[in-house]
C-alpha cells in the first residue's frame, strides 16, 4: 500500500481552509471565495501578492543562477540586494548579512554582537548575557526565545535554554509599574539601566526589543521619550542595541525602519518578513561599520552561517521588492493610509470588548477586555481573539490574533490590523467595515 505523505498543521484542532490563488490584498480558497488579508499574513506580504514584476525577477534569476554556496561563492544578486537596502538603512548600518528569515536574524544578531566583544576585548570577554522584555517574541529557535519573554509560546521550552534577564515594556495600558504617562518619567526605560547595574555591565552584551511591539501585545507604541532614553543607556554602559524591526521594518510603520521615527540608530538592525514580501524565504541584519571594522580587523569572519546564507534567490527577491516599493512610493502611502486606519478604526471604540486602540503607521492593534472600565481580560478559555479572528473570516477578513500579555501569560486578547503598504482608501473603509461587524457579533456571543 503507498503511504501517504502528511503535512503537519500548524494546530490540528481547528480546520484551516485552502489556499489556492492571491492577487493584490486578496487570497482566494478552494471555493472561490476572497479574503482581504488584512494582516499580510503575519506582515509579510507587504506589497501584496503575486507582482508580475517581482515574480518575474525572481524567475530570471532562477534561470540564470539558482544557487552558490557562500563559503566558495559570491554572487551579484545578493550584492545588489545589499545595496538597495543600504539606501534605506539608518546611519552606518550598511553591512548585511542576508539569512532565510526572522528567528535566523535574531541568532544572526546575537552572534554577532556577542563575537564583537569577544574580538574587541580579548577571549576572556565576560560579556554573555542579552537583556530583553517580558511580553516580547523573537522567534521560534531556542536563542530567540531565551531572549524573548512571552510566557505562552516560551513556557514548556523554558528548561532548554539558558535564561537571560527581562525589564518590563512600556504597556502603558496596563502599566506595569502601575504609573501613569508622564508623570512616570519613563519608569520603563530606566529599568534598562537598573537591570544592567545589578547585573554588571561587565556581563550584558545588548539590550533587545521590538520598537513596536508586535504580535505578542498588539502594536505597543512607546512614550517618545523611551528609544532615545534607552540609546543613552546603551551608550553609556558600553552594551549594543539590537532592534527587532522583523515585523516593523521595511516601511511597515511609515518610515523606512520603525526606529527612525525617533531618529535613533541601533548598532544592529534584524529584518525578515516584508524584505522580500512572501516572495522568498527572506532575513538579515545590518550591521554598523563600527563592530564590523573590529571583525574585520581582527578573525576576518563572522563565525557563523547557514547554507542559504547570501542565496541568489533571496537577493533577486529582495532588489525587486525594494524597487516596487520606491516605485509606487508604499512608505509614503503606509504613512497616509496608516492615519487614515487609525481614524477609521477610532469608530470601534464604543464596541464593549474594545479596550485600547494602538499602533503606528500600517501596524494597528485592538486589546480585548471583558470590561471596559476595569479592562479585566477575558478568561482565556473563551478565546476571545480567536473568536474575533474566526468571525472575521466568516466574513472575507483575515486578522492576526494573539493571546497571552497579561497576568504572566495567562490571560489577555489582543489582534493586529496590518494590510498591505498598497492599501488604498476605499479598501480600508472595507477592512473596517467587516471589522466592526466581526466585533459586534463577537461581543455578542462573550458578553
Ligand atoms: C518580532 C519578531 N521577531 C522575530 C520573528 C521570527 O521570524 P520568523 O518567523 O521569520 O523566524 C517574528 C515572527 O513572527 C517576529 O514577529
């Protein structure tokens, strides 16, 4: 008898339906029936699917060059890639080291900046340790999450990994220190600081974080004062500034990277996602001058590397996203579409299970509570997100919905609103229109 081959699901409880054609914001199933992605995915699909001319680049280059293993080889695509995304990059961060996507960024960036250390001061650097924030995601492999401090997707791994020190995000929501903008004088940012004097400068390599935080809470946008505030701690205490602009970056919140919406510049940059949109399995990190001069200097190789590291693919991918989204100007329209979906989505707030309404550019996130005065979170054998999401998709609408932020990942919804950076006016006064629907309908089966 053959045996028959079996993909494993993401979750074998819940039916996914079939996939078979995208075009634009739309993703058709087996039925014919179209969805707005509104959430591109997981804010992958940036420019929309199935570009002619990205599709094309990538077939030409396939043609031409389908792979050169990067330890023998170099290749033009990838250089050209390299250049492109140099244009967009913030201050010196213009040596890049391409990957298959967002968690192999991460490891990227931590090895890297660990190997800095130990380059620049001698083997016996005692520089070992990343503090990142509760709440946060990094991705799925094991130095990602010892970085990463969201208790429900980390939790039942937790013994494999070693533990590095979290401070709390600014959720101020629900703020964790129970203060209060401005009066708490950024209380969030100088636990940086205090967590590096208990710990000992002397051991902490980088601070790690998401300039909006992303899945896990739903677009957290800080106070204005934090990045430049957590820069100078930086600075001052010798640790580098790793951001995770995997799911901000690329224009996503309207600017080129989400830290430059605060003019500040961190030593390394980890990218995915929407660098090659859905078209290639696509990830890298851009790295400043400065700890790639002491590399350089110094071993002559960043001691580490996957086997589609610099792929011709990749970089084909790459160029022709990049290209399609100065064409069509997309950061400009994230820029404007994003206030237009923030004003639009404002009309949900009188919806009972609204509780806050946040985000920045095309990254919008809606938190669900069981009572809007005392933002109690609904039990979270209700669901509640994915109650929404699943009413969302009754009605033509995908969402991306998360659960777990409060009470140590025990409870609290949340859902992130992300379309495409080609949205137009019209398509998000559709998007919103089934939103609200989705919610009312919602609120009525939990409430
Ligand atoms: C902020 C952030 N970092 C890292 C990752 C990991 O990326 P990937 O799933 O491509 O490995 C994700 C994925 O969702 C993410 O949202």
């Amino acid at each position: 008898m053959k045996k028959q081959g079996l993909n494993i699901p993401r979750n074998y409880n819940t039916a996914a339906p079939l996939a078979v054609r995208a075009e634009g914001i739309y993703i058709y199933d087996e039925n014919d029936k179209r969805y707005i992605d509104g959430c591109c995915g997981a804010l992958i699909a940036n420019i929309g699917y199935c570009v002619p001319e990205v599709v094309e680049a990538i077939v030409k280059q396939l043609r031409t060059l389908n792979f050169a293993h990067p330890s023998r080889w170099k290749n033009e695509a990838i250089e050209t890639a390299a250049e492109k995304l140099a244009e967009l990059t913030p201050g010196d961060l213009n040596n890049i080291w391409f990957v298959s996507g967002g968690s192999e960024a991460i490891e990227s960036a931590l090895k890297l900046a660990r190997q800095y250390y130990v380059e620049r001061d001698g083997k016996s650097s005692s520089k070992h340790l990343f503090i990142g924030r509760w709440n946060s995601y990094h991705g799925g492999t094991l130095g990602c999450m010892a970085v990463a401090g969201n208790m429900s997707r980390r939790k039942i791994f937790s013994p494999l990994f070693m533990e590095h020190p979290k401070i709390e995000p600014h959720y101020c929501y629900r703020c964790p220190f129970g203060l209060q903008y401005p009066a708490c004088d950024i209380r969030c940012a100088r636990q940086l600081e205090e967590t590096i004097l208990r710990m000992g400068a002397e051991s902490i390599v980088a601070f790690i974080a998401e300039p909006v935080v992303g899945s896990t809470v739903g677009a957290l946008v800080p106070p204005v004062e934090y990045w430049p505030l957590v820069r100078d701690i930086c600075n001052r205490y010798d640790i580098l500034l790793i951001a995770d602009e995997v799911m901000t970056g690329m224009g996503r919140t309207g600017k080129a990277f989400c830290l430059d919406h605060w003019d500040v510049v961190p030593d390394i940059i980890a990218s995915a996602k929407g660098m090659a949109a859905g078209y290639m399995p696509a990830g890298g990190i851009f790295v400043s001058n400065t700890l790639m001069d002491v590399i350089k200097k110094e071993s002559g190789n960043f001691a580490h590397g996957h086997t589609y590291n610099a792929n011709p693919l990749v970089g084909a991918a790459v160029s022709a996203v990049v290209d399609y989204i100065k064409k069509h100007n997309l950061i400009e329209n994230a820029a404007k579409q994003g206030e237009r979906l923030e004003e639009e989505i404002r009309s949900l707030e009188e919806i009972p299970i609204v509780g806050d309404l946040r985000g920045l550019g095309l990254m919008r996130g809606v938190e669900l509570v069981a009572d809007k005065k005392t933002k109690k979170p609904f039990p979270a054998k209700e669901k509640a997100a994915a109650l929404v999401a699943a009413e969302c998709m009754s009605r033509g609408l995908v969402i991306y919905p998360s659960s777990g932020m409060v009470n140590g990942g025990t409870a609290g919804d949340n859902f992130l609103l992300a379309p495409a950076l080609t949205v137009t006016e019209g398509q998000i006064v559709e998007i919103v229109g089934i939103l609200r629907e989705s919610l009312t309908a919602a609120a009525e089966l939990l409430l």
